[in-house]
C-alpha cells in the first residue's frame, strides 16, 4: 500500500510562475475512461489519491467528474493555484483542498483582494467536508498581504510566517521553496534518501509511471500504468534499484542526484 498516488489529469496550466519549472511534454486532458482504468489498476495500492503533478486540475472540463468518479473507492486530494477555484465550489467530495496561495501574481490582472475572496467563498462553503491548507512560501512577496486578509477574514491573529490551524479544518502552511530537481541544475549528490516508491507514485496524464511528483518531465520512466500491471512495474529491476539505493542513503538516478527536496 502506498501512502499517497499523484495522477496528473492534465498537464496544462492557466499561468506561468516564476517558480514553476514549466511543462516541456505534450499537453493533454486525461479522458474519463482512461482515468476509470486508472482507478481499477490503483485499487488496493492506495486509498489516498492526489490529482495533480504539474498543472492546473481545476482546467480539465470533467473535474468534478472526476472528483465524484474517485471518491467511490479514495480520499480525493487536491493542489490548486485557486484562480478557477469555483469550478470545484459545490463538490463534497474533497477530501483536502491545498491552495498555492504563492501562485498569486498582479501579472494575472485580478486583485489580491479579489482573487482571495473567491477563494475565502468556496472554502466557506467546503470547509466542512473538506480539509483546507493555505499554502505560503516564506519569501513571498505578497505573503505578508495574503496573511493580513486571512487575519481579517478568520479573526485569526497571525504575526509571524508560520504553521498554524487557523479554524476547524483550515490550515496556513508556510514552507521554503525548493528547487524542481532538473537535469541542466546546479544540484548534486549522491547521497540521500526519499520516500520515493516506498510512500508513493506519480502517474503522468499519458499514463508514464515516474517515482514522485517532482519528476515532472517524466524523466524517470518506470513504466506505463496503461500497458501493463502495477505489479510488473514494482518487481522491475529499475524500481528495485532505486529502492534499495535510498534504503542505503545512495541515489540510483540521475535525476535523484539533482533533487534536494528531502535535505
């Protein structure tokens, strides 16, 4: 069992931070069907699905279609930048709701104040079904705005970047930024662990099966979830290696070599 698994159900996005290493694959809606074969092949791997690697999940026009079809059988886990957070206002069946509030950016020709009221509408109207992470990096630029309009709208009294439980069910989430693990970056070492394939899987929107989230270019390819069984995947002799290599403290790959999201 896994603790989690990533399926990515599209890979387009509607902005283009900063801080995003930005897609370089085909773009592409993963269809219903695919996704309910996905479903059937993940069943009894996890019951903690998280629809996202890179991209934009509240884009795809069946999202909540997708949410409802999930919910059968998982707890339905979402990460939203939260300009199109209504498309998903009266859907239940959320388990959790993490908004990149770091996403926000004038650039994107909406207020701060109105881009989080939309999000202030909808997680009033979630928030207890759903658990909500408002999510900050420290060095934020608008971080210390954002924190000032949680304050006024929760009558919470913040004063510092931190972690905290705001109300029932809503969370304020600060973290530092990391580095997307890349090839062409500066990053190296050899050594390290991950909870890569021991925690969880990602599952990219043309069905590539990669180690975590962060491989978002699909660089590791271990297999494809719609050409064979997730059980040939697991006894494959790459994801064994890989394995036992952070088991060890060694990374197999090179792409793992470039990554420092676990320091």
């Amino acid at each position: 069992m896994y603790k989690k698994v990533y399926v990515e159900i599209t890979n387009n996005c509607n902005l283009s931070c900063n801080f995003c290493i930005k897609n370089k694959r085909f773009k592409k809606y993963m269809p219903l069907s695919d996704f309910k074969k996905i479903l059937t092949k993940l069943n009894g791997y996890t019951k903690y699905l998280y629809l996202h690697v890179l991209g934009e999940p509240l884009m795809h026009p069946q999202i909540n279609e997708f949410i409802n079809e999930a919910s059968k059988n998982f707890y339905v886990n979402i990460t939203t930048n939260g300009y199109l957070i209504k498309n998903i206002a009266d859907n239940k069946n959320i388990r959790q709701l993490n908004i990149s509030l770091h996403s926000f950016d004038t650039k994107y020709k909406i207020s701060l104040e109105d881009y989080m009221d939309n999000i202030f509408y909808v997680v009033d109207k979630l928030k207890n079904n759903t658990y909500i992470s408002f999510r900050l990096w420290v060095k934020n630029k608008y971080s210390n705005e954002i924190i000032k309009l949680i304050n006024k709208r929760y009558n919470s009294n913040i004063k510092k970047v931190d972690n905290i439980k705001i109300s029932k069910n809503i969370y304020l989430n600060i973290h530092d930024e990391f580095i997307w693990p890349d090839l062409e970056n500066n990053v190296h070492n050899n050594n390290g662990k991950c909870y890569a394939l021991k925690d969880h899987i990602g599952i990219l929107v043309d069905g590539t099966i990669v180690p975590c989230c962060l491989d978002s270019l699909g660089t590791i390819k271990l297999g494809n979830i719609f050409e064979e069984n997730l059980e040939n995947v697991i006894n494959s002799k790459r994801y064994l290696e890989m394995l036992e290599g952070f088991k060890n403290n060694k990374k197999t790959e090179e792409l793992c070599k470039k990554c420092n999201f676990i320091k």
